[in-house]
C-alpha cells in the first residue's frame, strides 16, 4: 500500500463501522458528491444519504450511509458521524427489496394516514442499500 494514506473512520452512536487505512473515498455531501485524497485541506461538510467508496489496496469498498452525517477532516485522518450506515457485506438484499416494495406500496396508495415524508425516507434508505449491495 502506498505511504500516502489516510485514516477513515466511521461511526455510529451503536458502534464503529470501519477504521481504514485509505488512498482515497468518496462521500454523498450535501453540495455533492465529494472526493478525498492524500493532504486534502481541513474540512468540515454535511453528508446526504447515500454511499460512501473507499479505496483500499487499489479496490474500491463500498458503505451504505442510510442517514445524514458529517464528515470532519484534518491531518490526513477523516472521522463521518452518522446515526446509521452498514457495510455493503452486512446488507440483506431481500431484506432491501422488501422495504422498497413496502414503501412504493405506500406511496401509490395515498392512504391519508400514511406519513409520506417517512415513506419517502425509507425508499431512499431502501434504494441506497440496493445499489451498495449491488456495486459491492
């Protein structure tokens, strides 16, 4: 592995997710995607739901971050804070599936009692886990 690495590590209030020596990653912020190499400048930016690829060993990891976050970066070491995110291993394609049918069901219906706004939510989630999955 090359000496121009960083640290990456990921966070959520249940446990820590990853901490890895990285070349690169990418992150959902909210202005963007974002790309994070070697020396990169101190930053503080807010992450969107969304996935997060990190290059280990010339291979790109992938990571499902299924909740908004931050992402704190100075001295070649990047900590994300997120209330959830899972590796693309951990994901239950079916389990994923399932959720978004459910919430498309949801949606169609128009049912007045149904909370659009957190079926919306859990598509997007159910979405994310998907293509992680899937590019993992």
């Amino acid at each position: 592995m090359s000496d121009k690495t960083l640290t990456l590590e990921i966070v959520t209030p249940q446990r820590k997710i990853l901490s890895e020596k990285v070349t690169a990653f990418v992150v959902p912020a909210v202005q963007g995607s974002m790309g994070v190499l070697y020396n990169h400048a101190p930053i503080i930016a807010e992450l969107d739901m969304g996935e997060i690829k990190y290059k280990v060993d010339g291979k790109y990891e992938i990571i499902s971050l299924c909740s908004p976050g931050f992402l704190e970066l100075s001295d070649n070491k990047a900590t994300i804070i997120a209330h959830t995110a899972e590796l693309a291993c951990d994901i239950d394609l079916e389990r994923a599936k399932a959720a978004r049918e459910r919430a498309l069901r949801r949606l169609k219906g128009k049912d007045k009692e149904i909370d659009m706004l957190r079926a919306e939510l859990a598509l997007k989630r159910a979405i994310i886990r998907i293509k992680a999955k899937e590019h993992q």
